[in-house]
C-alpha cells in the first residue's frame, strides 16, 4: 500500500482500539495506543507497538483531551491519527486540529463531518442529492410559534429531534398541537444539555418503522455499498440487534435503497467508511434518509461478515492516498450475519443501566 501512514495513532480504547490493532497489523503499520491511566495494561495497550498515556481515567482528562492528544502525536512521531467511533470520531474540531500538525486524520474532511453532523443539513444535502427524507420542517426551528406553522404542512404525529442529536437523545413525541407546545420546549432543553445545541426540527412520525442502515466506503471520487443491516430491534433508543442484510427488503428495493446511499455519498467526495441511517416504512415500502454517521460504528463487522471487506483496513487504505480497491460489482452478499449487544440492567431502577458495584 501507498506508505502515507508510517506510524498510526489509536485516539481510543476498548474494542474498537483493538479492531484497529489487528487492520494496522495486517497492513504493515506500527501502532500507537494513546490511553488513559486505567488503560495501560488493557489488551490494545499490550498490542499496540507502542503505549502513550494521555492522562487519568476521565475521559475530558484523557480521549476527549485535544491538547493532550495532539502531545502524544509529536512525541511518538505517529503521522496518522484512527478515532475510531465514540469520544471525538465526528469532532470536526479534532479532525481540524489534526490536519494542522501536519498529520493524517482517517475519516473525512472536518467539512464533511459538520455538514453531516447537523442532523437539519444533512437533509438538506440528501434533498440535493436526490435521496428521500422523512417529510418535516424545512430547517432548523427555535420557538414554538416556528414549529406550529411548521406541523401545519409536517402534520401530526410528528416528532420533535434534536439537529445536533445522536443516541435518541432530544426526540419527543408530539400527537397533536397541544403536545408540541408542550415538548417544544422541552426537547430543546434536553438538546442543549446534552449537545450544546438546542436547535430541533421535526419529522413526520412513521409509526411501522424499521430502522435500515446502509454501509459505504468512499475514496473522495467514488462510493461502494456493502450492503445494508437493519438495527429496528432497540432499546430505549440504543441498537441491540443488528442483522445483515435487513430480512424484509426486495432486490429491487434493496438495489434502489443503496443506489441512494452510494449517490449521496459520491455527492459529499466523501472519504473512508460512514453509514447512512433510514427509515423504512413497512405499510408503505418506502424508505427515507434520516442521517449519516461519518465514523465506523459498532455494528461494522456484520457488514465485513457478510462481504469478506474489512473496512477498517480499506479506511486505512483510503486515508493512505489509496484510491478504492474495488467497484460495486466486485462485492458479493454471501450469508447473513447477527450482532447482539447484552445490557446490565437494573430491575429495582426501571430497568436503568446497571451501576457499578462491590462486595463488602
């Protein structure tokens, strides 16, 4: 492969530090784990060539420390810098910062990850691209008055989301104009508690849903699809089960459904692995844009299991200068795959995350 990246930096820990281990591995690239206190001894730490420690075990003082992130790429001489997905993977900020050292950020261009983080843009982009959107507001809303006239053309139910929103994090419900005057308010201060953003829009309620998810893989020219994985099966808004490809799509609706993906994403110049979320309707067989994650994401390997690609060598590839290795008629579906997340949950709390806990 082209040698652009000749040492990479892991800005994470856990799963996905490892995951990244192994590609680097593969690929001939010495690695460097760039962890906290409570991770020196952690299994990326002993199989990466080398070790950093950013700082202690809280994440502002550790991964989500810029400065000191920045430090260990200077002092480990590392050239390229892997997020992986969490912490600041769709920090355009970071990306930024990264770029200004002189080193190689492998995901896409901090322009590509703010236009696509603001969730109100991104349908924007996707209306220009041709793909269809949940019907909703035209743009961001910041007052009650803006979202009634809005809910007059969305029509209830309508959901309240959060434009700067990730992990269900600021969605209300709203069945009539009552409830929106309501939630409006409320939605937007869950948004600004939780993104620094209290910008909200609505979309229409799509009450038989699935939740479909396509993957893609561009080189900044061109995009492939490894096909779709449908995550309809949650809890409290966070994916459980995973499965490709999704079991209720036709091969003309799955054809039509990635074609979508795949122009969207060509439409961006979009560079390395990212994921475009829709919503299929199941009484209608439409389906609808709602978001991208310009990041790998926890979920990637069914979609590795189910082509024979590993996307996180073919990110590294990319952000090495590489163009793609491969056109859409070389990815084959072969089988299916299943990923399930298990939950610690706390039936005396309402079934809340589990706590920590210790013996005495």
């Amino acid at each position: 492969m082209t040698q652009a990246i000749h040492k990479l930096l892991i800005a994470n820990r856990g799963e996905i530090a490892v995951r990244i281990i192994r590609a680097a591995k593969a690929l001939g690239i010495p690695t460097v784990a760039a962890c906290s206190e409570a991770d020196v001894d952690s299994q990326a730490a002993r199989m990466a060539d080398e070790v950093h420690v950013l700082g202690p075990a809280r994440a502002d003082k550790s991964y989500l420390n810029v400065e000191a992130l920045l430090c260990a790429l200077k002092a480990t001489g590392a050239n390229a810098v892997h997020p992986g997905y969490g912490f600041l993977s769709e920090n355009a900020d970071f990306a930024e910062a990264v770029l200004a050292a002189g080193a190689i950020f492998v995901g896409p261009s901090p322009q590509t990850i703010r236009r696509m983080g603001d969730k109100a843009e991104a349908r924007r982009t996707a209306q220009e691209a041709g793909v269809p959107v949940v019907p909703g507001s035209p743009g961001e809303l910041f007052d009650v008055e803006s979202a009634l006239k809005a809910a007059e053309s969305v029509g209830f139910p309508l959901l309240i989301k959060a434009s700067a929103g990730g992990g269900g994090r600021g969605i209300r419900l709203a069945e009539n104009a009552l409830q929106l005057t309501e939630e409006f308010p409320r939605s937007q201060r869950e948004a600004q508690a939780a993104f620094g953003n209290g910008a909200v829009y609505l979309e229409r309620f799509i009450s038989k849903a699935r939740h479909i998810e396509v993957q893609v893989l561009g080189d900044g020219q061109h995009a492939v699809h490894l096909f779709e994985r449908e995550c309809s099966l949650q809890r409290r808004r966070q994916k459980i089960f995973e499965e490709a490809p999704s079991p209720v799509l036709s091969q003309q609706q799955r054809e039509t459904l990635c074609a979508s993906a795949v122009r969207l994403t060509e439409s961006l110049g979009y560079k390395g692995a990212g994921t475009l979320e829709y919503l299929y309707d199941d009484v209608t067989g439409e389906f609808f844009f709602i978001e991208m994650n310009t990041r790998i994401q926890v979920e990637h390997p069914v979609s590795e299991l189910i082509t024979g690609i590993d996307l996180v060598q073919a990110m590294l590839r990319i952000a090495g200068g590489e163009p793609l290795g491969f056109k859409q008629r070389d990815i084959q579906l072969n089988g299916a795959a299943l990923q399930m997340r298990l939950n610690a949950e706390d039936p005396a709390r309402d079934f809340s995350p589990a706590q920590a806990w210790s013996r005495n």
